[in-house]
C-alpha cells in the first residue's frame, strides 16, 4: 500500500512559465515532507521541506505548499528553467527521532521536463 | 566540503554471492540510511544508523545487515544474493534535519 502517492509519471513545461507537482499522502502521522531532484546516474538533491506545523514554505524559485486536511502537498517551480528537467521526488517522515529523521517514504516520482 | 560518498559506483554479482558497499557521511553528520531503488520507483528504507547502533529498520530481510563506524561511515552487507537484489543502493547522511544523499552504487545480480 502506498503511502505517498505521485500520480502523474510526467510534466512537460514551457521555459519561464510555472511548473506544480502535486503528492497526496495517505497517513496522518507524517509530520514532515521534503522534495528531492534526480538527474540520471546521480543521487537525489535535497530541495525543500516543510514541517506540518506549517502550510507554506518558500526558497527562491521553488515553494512548498501543505494542505493536512487533503493529505497533499505541492511543489511550484516559478520561473521554470531548462536546468529544472529531472526526476522529482516527493517524501515523507514520522518524526520519531524529530524531523526528517525518521525514515523517509518516497512516491515514485515525476520526470518534468521543461521546454526552451 | 565533500558531500556524502559511495563506493563502488558499479558492481556485478553472481547470484548466491555476498556483497558489501560503503558509504562516507558529509562532514558533520553522524546518522546514516540506506535505501533501495529499483527500477522506475522511489527509494526505499532499509535501515538507519545512529552512534554505531541500527536505530530504525524498514521491511527488508535479514540478508540485508550493516554496520557503522566511530567516524560515522557505514557499510551495506547482503547476503545470499538474488535476481530480485539488483536496484541503485543509495546512502543518506544527516545530523539535525534533511538528510543528503550520494550518488549511489548500482547493483546487478546475474
């Protein structure tokens, strides 16, 4: 069973105009979300979190947004660039150890693409 | 300031075979995870160290062991090798928040 869920495998994007993925989750005790960026034949990059303590966090281009009552979370990339094409992944964690320190479970991913 | 480094990058196995991969934390970080990565999915959680002692452990059977050093490193041992086995292994390092992630070490079992 699948607790964090990317339902779309792909986006493709326009250079300059916004890119959103979107991650649902389905178990309430998840009390931290993080995104990660994957180039092939390289590991995943850390690019931003969220606490569930909050509904908003925000690091240049990239914005996380959290809404608890729908169990999803969404990643706005403002403006896309070519540079953004990867595999993003959406995590969570159970904070038993506080944080992101907890195991992170991983959706599957989407590959955005963005078009010059 | 290195990141969080693997070796090897590459390796094939026969299966049955035992296999042992290593990791190097980034500087200042003392917890080490291990997670696998088939293909065309997500990560997923082996285990996690924390001061020498396996803290945390996903669904992953006991052919799957490791190990961690007083300065911090870590190893990923399995045993009895299976087809099934063959996926990215990827080691995250953390100390108070997000946790980094190296760039890997691709396992094939033949």
């Amino acid at each position: 069973d699948q607790q964090v869920k990317q339902n779309s495998p792909s986006l493709s994007v326009q250079e300059g105009r916004i890119s959103i993925l979107n991650c649902d989750y389905t178990n309430s005790m998840f009390d931290y979300f993080l995104w990660y960026k994957k180039y092939p034949a390289e590991g995943p990059t850390f690019l931003i979190s969220i606490s569930s303590i909050k509904d908003k966090n925000e690091d240049g281009r990239f914005t996380v947004f959290l809404n608890k009552s729908a169990k999803h979370l969404s990643l706005h990339i403002v403006p896309s660039q070519p540079g953004d094409s990867a595999v993003y992944f959406c995590a969570a964690s159970k904070g038993q150890y506080g944080g992101s320190q907890g195991n992170l479970i991983f959706g599957k991913g989407t590959k955005l693409s963005v078009k010059p | 300031d290195a990141g969080v480094t693997q070796s090897p990058t590459h390796l094939i196995k026969t299966r049955g075979q035992q296999v042992t991969l290593r990791c190097s934390p980034k500087s200042g970080h003392d917890t080490v995870s291990w997670y696998q990565q088939a293909l065309g999915q997500g990560p997923q959680f082996i285990f996690q160290y924390y001061e020498e002692e396996e803290r945390q452990r996903g669904n992953f059977p006991d052919r799957f062991s490791g190990h961690q050093f007083p300065n911090y490193s870590s190893e990923l041992n399995v045993n009895a090798l299976l087809l099934g086995d063959s996926a990215l292994y990827l080691c995250a390092s953390s100390r108070l928040y997000e946790q980094y992630f190296g760039p890997g070490t691709r396992l094939t079992v033949t």
